[in-house]
C-alpha cells in the first residue's frame, strides 16, 4: 500500500528553522501537484504550501518569506524548509498529493509535530 511518512518535526526556538522531509512509496509526486498541511490544537487543517508541476508554488499568507516547499521526484520526496520559526507555527504538518479537481491523493500519514517554544 502506498504510503506517506513525514520528518524533520521537533521542538525549536522562536526564530529557529526546521527541514520538513514528507516520502512517498508511489512517484505521484512527479505527477499531482504537491502539498504540506497543518493542524494546530482545535484548528482545522489548513494548506501551508504547495508545490506544482513545473514547480510553480504557493504559500499561506502567513508562512510566505519564510517557508520554501520543494520536492526531489527521483526520491519521491517533498520538503519544507521552515525558517525564522514563530509559535504560532506550532501544529502537526502533514503532506499530501492533490489530484487537479482537489481531492487528495494519499491517506493521510501521521504528520510529524513542530513546537516553537523557548
């Protein structure tokens, strides 16, 4: 079964960074565009980046600046490069694929947490 398993999380200090690594069993990532995710405490959960062919991206208002997603299609891999951390960005993320009409492609894994504290 194909499977997604997400990296990199851990606890940071304000103003750190983190390398999220998100690998797929499958190579749909070459194919659909790509996505992280996160979902605080009590939050639904909310796009953060995202990744599409021809390596066109997009970032939530409130990551733009200071995240950059990118993806190795040889490894079938996404990253997310998280920089000058704030604990409002304190969530589990998760990634996925996301075929053209917006559903998703992979069960969702089990994330990986990020905590911005000092």
């Amino acid at each position: 079964q194909v499977q997604l398993v997400e990296s990199g999380g851990g606890l940071v200090q304000p103003g750190g960074s983190l390398r999220l690594s998100c690998a797929a069993s499958g190579s749909i990532f070459s194919i659909y565009a790509s996505g992280w995710y996160r979902q605080a405490p009590g939050n639904q959960r909310e796009l953060v980046a995202i990744i599409f062919s021809g390596d066109m991206t997009n970032y939530a208002d409130s990551v733009k600046g200071r995240f950059t997603i990118s993806r190795d299609n040889a490894k079938n891999t996404v990253y997310l490069q998280m920089n000058s951390l704030k604990p409002e960005d304190t969530a589990v993320y998760y990634c996925n694929a996301v075929r053209p009409g917006g559903s998703y492609y992979y069960q969702w894994g089990q994330g990986t947490q990020v905590t911005v504290s000092s």
